[in-house]
C-alpha cells in the first residue's frame, strides 16, 4: 500500500512540475504521502499512517472503470484527476496508469496502479490490466488534456482496432489455402479399430 501510493506521489509531483507552470491550469492535485509505521508492543506490529483529510470525500476515478461520477467528470478536481492518468499513460507509454483518484478537493489517498503484466521498470501495480485497457477506451480529453499537449487515447485506440479488423479482413478464408502434407506422412498407417 504505501509502496504503490508513495510511487504514484512521484509521478504526481513529476506532473505538477510540468502543469503548474501552464498559464491557466490552476492548482493540481496531490498525492499525499503514506507512511508504514512498526509498532513491536502491538497485537498488530504494523500501521500505515497519513494525513487526515477533511471535508468532502470524492472518487474521481474507480479501480472497475464501471461507475459513472459526475464529480469527476464536471468538477475541476476531476478532470485534473483524468488528465493525471492520461499524463501518466502518455509518460509510460501505456505500460502503466494510476488509478483509484480519490480524495477531499485536490489532495488524494488511497490510490491503485495498473501496469502490464510485465509490470513497468521492475514496479508491478496492484489492479489488474484491465484498468488500462478500460481507460483507453473510455478516456475523453478535457481542456486540461489539451494544455499539457497530451494525444487523444480515442483516434490511437481507433486506429489501433481498424488495423486489427483490417488484419483480419485480409487474411485468405481456409477454402482457398492449399495444404500440404509431407509425403511420409501420406503413407498409410496401421490402424487399430476398436468398438465403442
């Protein structure tokens, strides 16, 4: 746990140092820090502690890509949420995506991060490959997108599925392939029959 959001955190700094600066985009947001604390005299030697954020708790982002939020989508939090997951699949180039954006206002915890199954320079997530094949598909840019210059995920995702169905359309049908059998192979065999 404090493995993945301590990471996340640090491509969240790395995306502030680049946002910040953009005339116009405002705040973003920030993944705070988890700390993993060992208490020896406890029944359960270990905790993680973090700060407590107080106020409104939103998802902007979830871990199945199936519940619609409209905070997320129409909040300026929100959509500094999204455009942090599409900077981080751009910067990875789709190997890896941070996930799970919750939190009060622009300070976020308890995140989650996929990665490809290979993982990502060593670092394996903990939420499945699914997560980002969802967000390539279901990604839409909002202005924030388009001021840090990231590329629409919807034309590479489409052009990505007319080359496969392309591939497949000019494949020849199986009537039209000629077999060839090796000739030992066409030498008859003796065969057992048996009776069911």
């Amino acid at each position: 746990e404090c493995y993945v959001q301590n990471t996340a955190r640090e491509y969240a700094k790395i995306y502030a140092a680049e946002a910040e600066p953009l005339e116009g985009f405002g705040e973003v947001p920030e993944i705070i820090p988890i700390f993993l604390v060992h208490r020896p005299a406890n029944n359960i030697p270990y905790a993680t502690v973090e700060e407590e954020l107080v106020g409104e708790f939103v998802k902007y982002s979830v871990r199945d890509g199936k519940e619609v939020n409209f905070l997320r989508r129409d909040s300026e939090a929100g959509q500094k949420c999204c455009t942090f997951q599409h900077w981080v699949y751009e910067k990875t180039n789709g190997s890896l995506l941070v996930t799970d954006l919750q939190g009060v206002g622009m300070k976020l915890t308890d995140v989650g991060i996929a990665t490809l199954a290979k993982g990502y320079k060593g670092f394996k997530g903990n939420c499945s490959i699914s997560f980002i094949e969802q967000f390539r598909a279901l990604h839409q840019c909002n202005k924030y997108c388009e001021m840090l210059g990231l590329k629409s995920l919807r034309t590479t995702h489409q052009k990505q599925r007319k080359a496969t169905s392309m591939k497949i359309k000019n494949l020849p049908n199986s009537s039209t392939i000629k077999k060839t059998v090796p000739k030992k192979a066409r030498e008859p065999r003796d065969f057992i029959s048996s009776e069911h």
